[in-house]
C-alpha cells in the first residue's frame, strides 16, 4: 500500500479542519432528534408505546423529563444553539397541551371524513397522512421558537417515513386532513385554515425559488373548508383559494379563486376514425 504523500493532501486537509470547526453540530444531533420526537410522539399516543402512565404525577414527571431532554438536544446545535435554551425548552413544553388537543382533532375529523376507517385508532397507527401531521405540529411551535435545524429534522424524517413533504414554517388550522398523501409538499409560508383535506401529489409550492424571496410571502394561502385533489399544483404567495372551494386533480393554480368555487383540469375525449389516423405510426412501448 503506497503511503500518503503528505504534501499533496496538507491544502485539503486544512479546508477539512476549517470546515469541522465552522460546522459544529455533534455526529448525534440527527439521531438524538429523530429519539426525542419519537419520545413526544409515544407520550402522546400510547399506540406507539409500552409505558403506562397511572397518575398525574407520572405525566407531570414525564413532561420536566421532556424538557430536560429538550435542553440537552439543542445544546447539540454547539455554535448554532440559542443563549435562551431553557426559555425555549419552558416555552414548548407549555405547548404541548394544545399541540395534543389539535392532533386528536385532526384524527377524529379524519375518522368522520373517511368511509375506509373504522376507529381513531386505526388512524393513529395505520394513517401516514397522521403521522405527517404529528410531526408537523411538534417540528412547528419549535420553528416558532427560532430553534435551528432540528424542526427540518424532524420534517424531514415524516418525509422520509410517508412520503409528505411539510416545512415546519408553514401554517397548518385545525382539523387538517391528508388522504393517501404521497408526494404532497407543503411549502414554508403556505397558510391553510380549518377542515381543509388534501389528496396524494398535491403540491402547494412558489412561482420563484430566488434566494432573495427567503423572507418574502412565496406560497399560497388555502382558507377554510377547501378541498384540493390529487395532483393539483397551487403556487404563489399571492394565491388565494377562497374557503368551500374545491380543487380538481391534476389543475394548475396561479391565481387566486372566490370562495365556494369549483376549478377543475378538463378532459377532451374525442373517438378516433380511419380517416384522421389513415398514416398512423405502429410504436411499441
């Protein structure tokens, strides 16, 4: 085996050293943040979890636990952690209460919207759409507390695990409803209001992806009561889809639409005759 002439490397080797010192995040802040949300997600849910809690007391420990816990995570984030991290631990814990009351909302509307599921149960276990919700509101009140990196671990980690796609920055009512949900994006600064229910492939994204529009409004606003069907794509800060709307599949939204309107991607099916397709071309796919 040759031996590493040194000399070539030493230029790569100081970029290296200079990198690892500007990013400072520990090898565990991923691991350590996918544990802890799976710990608030088994707190909430005893679906996903053999701890039984008997008394107040035990739920009351279990909370100072979480915030412990929260402390040391985004110590993790070294160079990147806020000065305030036990104000931020105190803040997001006081949420926790109304993050539960709104996900046990979105199951029950989610139960009452769908003929295929037989209890909230089955929703909390079996439900991807649920789960990305779940995660979603946890990763949300701590973007809201300007906490770096870990709420987009979080995110991303639904992504991964259903298919759906939410930025932690965007602004979610509830109940909230997600069938199938495959594909669906969910831009940052997307707004939507209550009872809105989407479908697998919708994406609710930006006209433009300019670095210079980071803090400018970039995706739609969905208001109340909007259902919005597979495929469709809304895009545009300044799009708004007025409340008791229905989205067709497959439409392409730029602009904003009155409430109570029906947008759909129409379909042109025409028979064919021998004498418009006398010269067609045979063609295996």
């Amino acid at each position: 085996m040759e031996t590493i002439n040194r000399n070539s490397y030493i230029h790569f080797a100081k970029s290296l050293l200079s990198k690892r010192q500007t990013h400072s995040c520990t090898a565990s802040l991923k691991s350590e943040a996918i544990q802890y949300l799976q710990g608030i997600i088994d707190f909430l849910f005893p679906h996903f979890s053999n701890k039984v809690y008997y008394t107040q007391e035990d739920v009351l420990s279990k909370l100072q636990l979480l915030k412990r816990d929260l402390i040391e995570l985004i110590k993790l984030l070294n160079g990147q952690a806020p000065k305030n991290i036990t104000e931020i631990a105190d803040s997001f814990i006081q949420k926790i209460p109304g993050i539960d009351k709104m996900l046990w909302n979105d199951a029950e509307a989610i139960f009452e919207g769908d003929p295929a599921a037989e209890s909230i149960d089955e929703v909390i276990l079996a439900y991807p759409g649920f789960m990305a919700i779940i995660i979603f509101r946890i990763a949300h009140e701590l973007y809201l507390l300007k906490v770096s990196i870990i709420p987009r671990i979080f995110t991303e980690y639904a992504h991964e695990k259903t298919g759906i796609d939410i930025h932690p920055g965007a602004q979610i009512g509830s109940p909230f409803f997600i069938d199938h949900g495959t594909g669906i994006v969910i831009g940052e600064t997307t707004v939507i209001g209550k009872n809105v229910k989407l479908y697998q492939g919708v994406t609710l994204g930006a006209m433009s992806v300019d670095k210079s529009l980071s803090h400018v409004k970039r995706h739609p606003t969905i208001e109340n009561d909007v259902i919005i069907y597979s495929q469709a794509v809304i895009l545009g800060g300044n799009t708004i889809i007025g409340s008791g709307s229905i989205v067709g599949g497959n439409s392409w939204v730029t602009q904003s639409i009155p409430p109570n309107s029906v947008v759909y991607n129409k379909s042109e099916v025409r028979v064919k005759t021998n004498q418009e397709f006398e010269n067609t071309i045979d063609f295996i796919i």
